[in-house]
C-alpha cells in the first residue's frame, strides 16, 4: 500500500490543523494506520493509530484530548485531527501501515510499521 500525507502547514500556538493520509494501490483493510512525528535531533514518535477494521484507536498518552484519529471509508483516508497545538508540535508527521494481524501491542511503535508516507511538516509557531 502506498501512502500519501498532506494537511501540514504553519499554525499559531492555540490554533489546529487535519492531517490526511490517503492510501493508493489498494484499500486499507487488513491494515492499522498510524500517525508518528519527528521533530529535529528527535527520535520518531507515536502519536496515534486507527485499526481500519475494527475502528479502535490507540493515542500516546500525551496527545490524548488533543487529536483524533479517524477513518472515511468513501476516501479511503484517515485523518488526524489536532488541537490545541504548542510549539513543541512542531515536526514532520508521518502516516504509516501496518497489517493488524501483528495486534494491537505493535501498534505504538514505529519498527513494527512497513509502510510509510512521505511526512508533512507542523510548525507551530509562538
């Protein structure tokens, strides 16, 4: 599966912004779809996951009540919609696959990932 994230930009501190992840090649079923950030000298990080099939979402515990992960079968595409955003937002967020037959307990870390999108860059700014 191909992947393709867009919705990045400049956004003041307070402010929101959707990422998109829409999928090419094939559907997501079978898979779970997840949303990492790096931010410069930083390790990537998990932020959120949907399984495609079921509809559960896992977040990071930091991002809890601040984003929502969600799916639209008619697109094909899963959102990430984020709120609230601080400076220390700030990354290149990646959208990233992989099949949910590996369970849930993978679904938090980027290794367990094959697939990846491009990364869209946040900058929140002051």
């Amino acid at each position: 599966v191909q992947l393709q994230a867009s919705g990045g930009g400049l956004v003041q501190a307070g402010g929101s912004l959707r990422l998109s992840c829409a999928a090419s090649g094939r559907t997501f079923s079978s898979y779970a779809v997840g949303w990492f950030r790096q931010a410069p000298g930083k390790e990537r990080e998990f932020v959120a996951t949907i399984n495609w099939n079921s509809g559960s979402t896992y977040y990071a515990d930091s991002e809890k009540g601040r984003v929502t992960i969600a799916g639209d079968n008619a697109k094909n595409t899963v959102y990430l919609q984020m709120n609230s955003l601080r400076p220390e937002d700030t990354a290149v967020y990646y959208c990233a696959a992989t099949l949910t037959k590996y369970g849930s307990s993978s679904y938090y870390m980027a290794r367990q990932f094959s697939y990846w999108g491009q990364g869209t860059q946040v900058t929140v700014s002051s």
